[in-house]
C-alpha cells in the first residue's frame, strides 16, 4: 500500500487542486489512511544545487528535468560555474517555470581571465530567473587556481552581490576559517553554505551569522558521521537539501550519476536522522528554500 500512495504522490505533483479533488475518490480506494491533501501539496522538496548545464546532462536532460518535477520537486536551482555556465543557467530556467538560476564564478575558475568576463555576469545577474549570485567561495582542495586569486574574486563577488541584495551561494572546501572571516567581514548574512562539509559548531557558527547550511546526498554514506551529526543537530529552520548533480550521488545511487531527483533519498536520511516525517521537513526546508530565494 505504501508503495501505491507513493506513487500517487508523484502524480499528484503535478496537478491542480482542482484536479486533485476531482481524483479524491480514487485516492480514498487507494489508500487505507486519509491522505493530508494539504501535507502533500506542502511537502514538495527542492534541489537547491544542480549543475543542469553541464555535459553530463547533455543526451537526457529533458528526461532528469521532468523526473525530477514529476517525482515531487516544485524547483530546481541551477548554478553557474563560470560566465557561460551562468548563462546556459539562465536558458534553461527560461525554459522551464520550475527551474531558477545563479550566476557567479567558482573559485576554480578564479582569475585574471575571467576578470574580464565579470561585468557581464553582473549584467546576466539581472536577469529575472536569476535568484542568487554563486557559487562562489573558496577551494583549498583542489588548487585548480590559487589562493590569492581566489582570495580576491570571493571578495569582488560578495561586493557584487551584496550591490544587486542576492543571496549567495558559498563554496568551502578545505577553507572553513577563510570563508568563515571573508563572510563575517564583508557579507550581508543573506545566503546559503552549500554541500557543508565542516562541523555542527562551525555550522552554528555560520547560522548565527545568517546562512542557511545546505545538506548533500553525502549525508546517506555510512562514514558521513560529521555531516549526520550537523543533518540532525542544526535548527531546521537554518537547513536546505541539495544534490550537487551531477555529483555525489546520494545511496542508494552513490557513485553514478547524481540527478535532481535524488534529493528525495537525501531527504528521507535527513528525516530518518531528525526522527521527523519526510512531509514534515520537506514542508520546512522547501519553506527555507522559498524564503531565501524569493521563490
Ligand atoms: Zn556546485
């Protein structure tokens, strides 16, 4: 049976409320409990970090999109990595109602190089699908471009969207006390700590300065122990989920590609681990979602 309200659930993802009182006879036959009408137009969930654009995407992206919307996502923020990612962002949100977009350069990309590209994502951060400035940040990890550089492009891209009052979308890798002090110093508190990696006092730390901490399908891998304790322990109402897609795929997909989709498996651990229903926090982290967006 449960299978079968499930899968109605899906189903009625897409349907007006018209249409769904229009069903109500059937999902009464179908179902041994009364369903909450209200619970599920509420419990939604959003993927508020894919990357869409990229090539990973490229032979089915149609299909993810609509799996996606049609497995229970109300949106999709897809987030830029650099000037033309930023902009491919923008055109599939324009194709779709669903799906919104972030502009920015990651710190990867920092550099002269695409200095000279910034006064035309400031202009592509204008656009009306446009709902956050990132992701940006800093990744000591990986090196691909270097610390200074980084250092500086982080700063200039705050500045930036602290200008147009955007919510940014932070990149940390290996770099916890720099970003912590670059957003103490120069952010507006307005933003969002995507794929958290760091630990519940530093989570604390972020959301006393305003930041929502984002939630990755690391959370379902038996080792996370520091991303499940900060997944059950930070206050709801500072928590969004997130897929990274097409990376780190949640279990039980882990190690292929990860999809929007895939935040629903996301979802289910971090209710699992607060002991709450998965109506319950999807409700809460899609309403999060909502707020620091502007949805
Ligand atoms: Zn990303």
């Amino acid at each position: 049976m449960g299978l079968l309200v499930s899968h109605q659930n899906l189903c009625l993802a897409n349907m007006s409320q018209t249409d769904i009182f229009l069903i109500m006879p059937m999902s009464i036959l179908l179902s041994d409990k009364v369903i909450n009408l209200r619970d599920i137009f509420e419990s939604m969930l959003i993927d508020t970090h894919a990357h869409l654009d990229l090539h990973e995407f490229d032979q089915d992206r149609e299909q993810v999109i609509k799996t996606a919307l049609e497995g229970g996502l109300s949106h999709i923020i897809t987030v830029g990595i650099d000037y033309n990612s930023s902009k491919k962002a923008i055109e599939l949100a324009h194709q779709n109602d669903s799906i919104y977009a972030s502009v920015g350069y990651h710190p990867h990309n920092a550099g002269p190089s695409s200095l000279k590209y910034i006064d035309q994502v400031t202009q592509l951060a204008g656009d009306s699908k446009v709902v956050a400035w990132g992701e940006i940040g800093l990744d000591f990890y990986r090196g691909y471009s270097s610390p200074s550089d980084q250092l500086d492009f982080f700063k200039l891209q705050l500045k930036l969207a602290n200008d147009l009052d955007l919510p940014v979308i932070i990149h940390d890798r290996e770099a916890h006390t720099q970003v912590y002090d670059i957003l103490k110093k120069y952010g507006k508190g307005k933003g969002v700590i995507h794929c958290f990696s760091g630990d519940k006092e530093l989570a604390l730390a972020f959301i006393e300065l305003g930041y929502y901490i984002s939630i990755p399908g690391v959370v379902t891998y038996k080792n996370a122990i520091l991303t499940k304790e900060v997944a059950s322990s930070i206050p709801i109402e500072s928590m969004l989920l997130e897929t990274d897609a097409p990376f780190l795929a949640p279990v039980p997909k882990r190690g292929k590609r990860n999809e929007p989709f895939f935040v629903s498996y996301t979802a289910q651990e971090v209710a699992r681990l607060r002991n709450i229903t998965l109506a319950d926090l999807a409700r809460q982290t899609t309403n999060n979602a909502k707020a620091l967006f502007d949805l």
